[in-house]
C-alpha cells in the first residue's frame, strides 16, 4: 500500500475485535487489536497476504512485531497459513480469461505460455525447475501471471478461521 493510503486509513475507522477474541487471554491485546484491524481490512478476502511494512508503520511498531502478532493468531488457531503448490497456481492461472487488445497493433507471436493473452511485454520465468531450485529453462508469460504466480506460491497468505471467532 501506499503512504498516501496509509495516511488516509490512519484516523478514525473503527475495528471490531469479536467478543471470543477479547476473552481469549492467550493473545496479547495488541494482537487482538491487530486481529480487528485484518477483519476490517480483509474481511471480503478468501485469503491475503498481510504488508508487514504497512501495518508497521500504522502502529509504529518494527516489522518482527507484526510477525509476532501473525504467529500468535496461527498459533491460536485464527488464522490459518495458505500456500500454493507451483501445479496449482499454474491451473489456476490458466483459467483466466487472458486479455485482448482491440487495436491494430500485432501482438500475435507474443502470447503468455499460461493465460494464452497476447502481449508485449512477456516476463522470463523459470519453469518447470524453479531458477531457487537451480532451474535453467525459462518460458514466456505476461506481467499479471508472473506477479500472480509469486503471490500464489512464495507470499506468506493468511485465511480469517471465522468458525473459531464467531
Ligand atoms: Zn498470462
Ligand atoms: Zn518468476
């Protein structure tokens, strides 16, 4: 996020911190705090990667706190950890419905390996070794999937277990 959008958040919205939350005296009160803060934001979300570096500077506190924060709501069993295997990022990414450009311009020898969109600008990624896991070979897909696929599998993601904070 942005710090003009940090800066607009900073006043005034209002949390809600669920009644089982605030008895739970496992979770120190800045975590529960922060646990109305993930609701607030993110309640709409299936999953989402929470910006350590937003909320960071939101509480003013250093980055290892908002982790500490996480942990303590996995711990907890609030929140529970997603991650994807690299096979099913990519089915997943191969379903989209890949853009098109309506002008006249050929983009037609240029088309993302995964989303089959049509595109100047294709990104090299490593596959089907990851370039961590000493992978050589590189194929050819667009700026959305590539930065789509990194969030899928390497992005620390969080689901909200509402069955246990309801
Ligand atoms: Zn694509
Ligand atoms: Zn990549």
């Amino acid at each position: 996020m942005s710090n003009s959008e940090s800066e607009s958040c900073k006043p005034n919205h209002k949390i809600v911190i669920p009644e089982k939350i605030l008895k739970n005296n496992k979770i120190e009160a800045n975590a529960k705090i922060f646990l109305g803060e993930l609701i607030y934001f993110f309640k709409s979300n299936e999953f989402f990667h929470i910006p350590n570096e937003f909320f960071s500077n939101l509480y003013e506190v250093d980055e290892k706190t908002i982790e500490r924060w996480s942990d303590s709501l996995v711990n907890e069993n609030i929140l529970k950890i997603i991650n994807f295997e690299q096979e099913e990022a990519i089915k997943i990414l191969k379903e989209k419905i890949p853009q098109k450009f309506t002008c006249d311009l050929n983009f037609d020898n240029n088309f993302c390996n995964w989303c089959k969109c049509h595109s100047y600008l294709l990104h090299k990624h490593h596959h089907p070794i990851r370039k961590k896991y000493g992978g050589i070979k590189t194929i050819d897909i667009c700026a959305n999937c590539h930065q789509e696929f990194h969030f899928l599998c390497d992005y620390r993601k969080f689901k909200i277990l509402w069955e246990m904070i309801c």
